[in-house]
C-alpha cells in the first residue's frame, strides 16, 4: 500500500482481512510502498514519513502478523530500484501508454501534477516488487489485473532476451470482498477526501457517517426506501451482517428515516473499530514499529539479494 495517509474502512474491507487470511496458506511480504507514494507526493514528502508507522500500526491491529508476514518498508530494499531501472529498459513506452488504470489514477489524483516519468512507469516498479521474491499469487482485485498482466509479459520478454527462466510468471488472487463507497457515494479515496479510516476518533467517524450520502431515490420520509442502491447498507454487510436483514427491512417499508439509519451504523462501527483502535495505539505507544520494519527488511533483503544476483548473472553483468 502507498504511504500516503491511514488506513480506511476501504481497505480494510478490501484488502487487510484478506491479506490476514492468506498468511495460513502462504509466505507473505506486505510492503509499505513509499517510493511509490514519492510517485505522486513528490512536492512534499513529509506526509509520506508520517503515514509509515500509522501504516504498520494499522497493518498489525488488523491482523497482519509480524512472526509470520515480513513487513517492510519498499526504500529499505534497494534492489526494488535496482530492479524497477533493469525491467524499465525493456519495457515497450506503448505498454505503459495503454494501461487503463494509468488514466484513472489520473483523474482520481487531478489535484496533483502527477504527469512525470515515474507515475507512466508506476507498473514496472509495481512489476519488479513482484519479481524480487518470486512471488507466484499476487493478492489483487479486478481492477489490478492489468497490472499482473503487464508483470507477465515482463517477465516473458526478459525471460526470451536473456536466455534463461530466471522468473516465474506471477498469478492474481482475486480476493472477494465487500465494496465500500466513500461518504459521498464515489470510490473511497484518501484523494477524495470521502474516506473513513481506522485511526480517526470516535466524533470524526460519527460525523462522516451522519454526513454519508444515501439513498437518493428516498426523497421524503414517507418514500420507500432501496437498501441494494444505498451507500449505507454495504456498511452493514461488512461491519453488522447480523442487522442486515432487520436494516433492510426497516429501511423497505419506509419504517425509520436515514438519518436514525446512520445514527444506528455510527454505533455500529465505533463497536467495531474500538478493539482496533485500542490495538492500534499500543502498538505505536511500544515503539514495536521500528522493530518490525527492520526485521521485514533484513528478511525481504535476503531474498531481494539472491534475485538480484541470478538477473545480473542472465544478463552477463
């Protein structure tokens, strides 16, 4: 995940419980991508040195396990941009040009100038944090398959260029997951400022929801309302599944207005956001962070290392 901010309701529903999960299965290195935040916060870093140890503290309460997962920091690993240069040189300009998510991420970061060489070529540095550790399933969603399909091709081209089998084809992971609008019905971005994350206190998140769009078909109290197209009742499917039935219910015969809808899904989510909350802090108050981050690093380095050292020897450098 990119450092630029804490940790919202988007992606935890999105990606965390799902990343907790696998570490059952699998060998997992999660990373705290800040040379990919640099990508867009370049003008002013700061907000990047921030959000790291928020970030881990976030990743940790929500069930990542530092004894099990290497967590580390992307600058902490050098080889990623050993790597990200060597892949850049054979990576076609026409490649990056057609990648349909460049041009979202464009509209979505509108309010920065994130025209530069670095965001085109965002997906060979997201292709070589793949390579580094040979990973074979890459936790995505839908909209991150072409991403997995361009590291595919990579590692097909420079597979044929150098001779030699030194990486494997990655594969996605489609994770299912609950998707959550922001406050305001668009998707939920920290660029948006729509977003409710982990870390913010018990007024901010009740204020959010009591501000959150909802069903715009509804227009008097007396209306019918459409749980299936209003952007409270994923909420509840994600954090109170148990009210599911008893909210739509409610909510079908016109029984209770949105606003005491929202008042009920603020408690909600403060019950369950409280036991992160509290997790969260003592991490950060222990000072596990850096502890944590360092042994990611010493691990995920390792392994970096000895790839770097099998491209150099395809290569004839």
């Amino acid at each position: 995940m990119r450092t630029t901010g804490g940790i919202h309701l988007g992606n935890y529903v999105g990606a965390l419980t799902n990343w907790a999960a696998l570490q059952d299965k699998y060998d997992c290195f999660y990373m705290l991508a800040d040379w990919h935040a640099l990508m867009s916060e370049y003008a002013d870093p700061s907000v990047i040195m921030r959000s790291i140890s928020e970030m881990v503290a976030d990743w940790v309460a929500s069930g990542i396990d530092p004894d099990r997962s290497a967590i580390f920091r992307q600058s902490d690993v050098r080889e990623h941009a050993e790597l990200h240069l060597i892949l850049s040189c054979i990576t076609p300009l026409s490649w990056l040009e057609r990648c349909p998510t460049y041009k979202e991420q464009l509209r979505e970061l509108a309010a920065k100038d994130v025209h530069n060489y670095a965001f085109l070529g965002y997906p060979v540095l997201q292709t070589a944090d793949i390579l580094l550790y040979k990973t074979s399933l890459v936790p995505v969603g839908e909209d991150q398959l072409p991403h997995i399909e361009l590291a595919r091709e990579i590692v097909r081209r420079f597979n044929f260029l150098y001779g030699r089998e030194v990486f494997i084809e990655p594969k996605p992971a489609l994770t299912k997951s609950a998707r959550l609008s922001g406050t305001d019905g668009r998707k939920m971005s920290k660029s948006y400022g729509n977003a409710i994350e982990i870390g913010e206190s018990p007024l901010q998140v009740r204020e959010k929801v009591m501000n959150m769009l909802t069903d715009v078909k509804r227009v008097r109290l007396a209306d019918v309302g459409h749980p299936d197209e209003c952007n409270l009742y994923p909420y509840y499917e994600a954090f109170s599944p148990a009210l599911t039935e008893s909210v739509r219910a409610l909510c079908v015969r016109a029984a209770r207005g949105c606003t005491d809808c929202k008042r009920q899904l603020a408690d909600e989510l403060l019950a369950f956001l409280e036991p992160l909350r509290n997790r969260r802090e003592e991490i950060l108050s222990s000072g596990a962070v850096d502890s944590i981050l360092r042994s990611g690093a010493e691990k995920a380095r390792k392994i970096a290392a000895q790839t770097m050292s099998e491209v150099r020897q395809a290569m004839g450098f």
